[in-house]
C-alpha cells in the first residue's frame, strides 16, 4: 500500500443542511480542494436575498471565502470556478462584482444559463476548485 496517499479531508459550512441535502460543502485532496456550488442561505438552509441576483452572488462569495479560509487559502488559489445563473441578462449586469474578488488574475470556468438550482428563490451557484502549493 503506498503511504504517499492523502485521504480526503471533508469540511462542512452548514453540517445539518448539508447533511439533510446530501452532499459535503469542500473536499481538499493533496493540493487540490473541490467546492461544491454555493448558493445564498442562512444558516438553516433558508433563501436569503430573495429576488436580488447581485446580493446572493456576494453572499455566495462570502461563504465561499469562508470554506477557502477552512484551508488556509484565498481566492487566489482558485482555478477554476463555474457559475451557473437562472438570470443570464442580470448577471451579466452585476458580474464585474468578481473583480473585487480576483484581483490579481481570474481563473478558468464557466457560466452557465439554467432554467432552476435546487430551490426557485436561488437565482446563482458558484462552484470553485483551488489548487494549493
């Protein structure tokens, strides 16, 4: 068996929500941490910022801030990072947003126009994936 294998290392924003929906928020491998979309809730699972795109996209970063924090990095570790919006035209409006989260340089993604998230006051998901050195 080789030792130079790393285990998974899970880390869960919101355990019960999480836990209820099925799914861990982040999972860091080696150098590499897959972070699973995050959407704009409270801390019960609850919609917040119903019917603002641009507040739930920064309430996503915000959350998404506190998961690469979890691993000791930044969001300039992110490579790449997909966006997946129920308002393509509205996002398109706000998304100059992100250059007060890359600063430095942006990474590799996606956006993506779909017609629902998991529940209907969810207007964006932004997943990411941060490789670490």
């Amino acid at each position: 068996m080789n030792k130079n294998i790393q285990k998974p290392d899970y880390f869960l924003l919101r355990p019960e929500t999480e836990r209820a929906y099925g799914y861990s928020h982040a999972v860091k491998i080696g150098n590499s941490i897959k972070i699973s979309g995050a959407v704009s809730m409270d801390d019960e699972g609850n919609p917040t910022a119903v019917n603002d795109l641009k507040q739930q996209m920064k309430n996503c970063y915000s959350d998404l801030e506190k998961i690469l924090e979890h691993f000791a990095c930044s969001f300039e570790d992110v490579v790449v990072e997909n966006i997946f919006t129920t308002n393509m035209a509205k996002f398109l409006e706000v998304a100059d947003y992100r250059k007060e989260i890359y600063t430095s340089h942006f990474p590799t993604g996606s956006w993506l126009g779909v017609n629902e998230l998991a529940l209907p006051e969810f207007l964006i998901e932004i997943e990411l994936e941060a490789h670490i050195l």
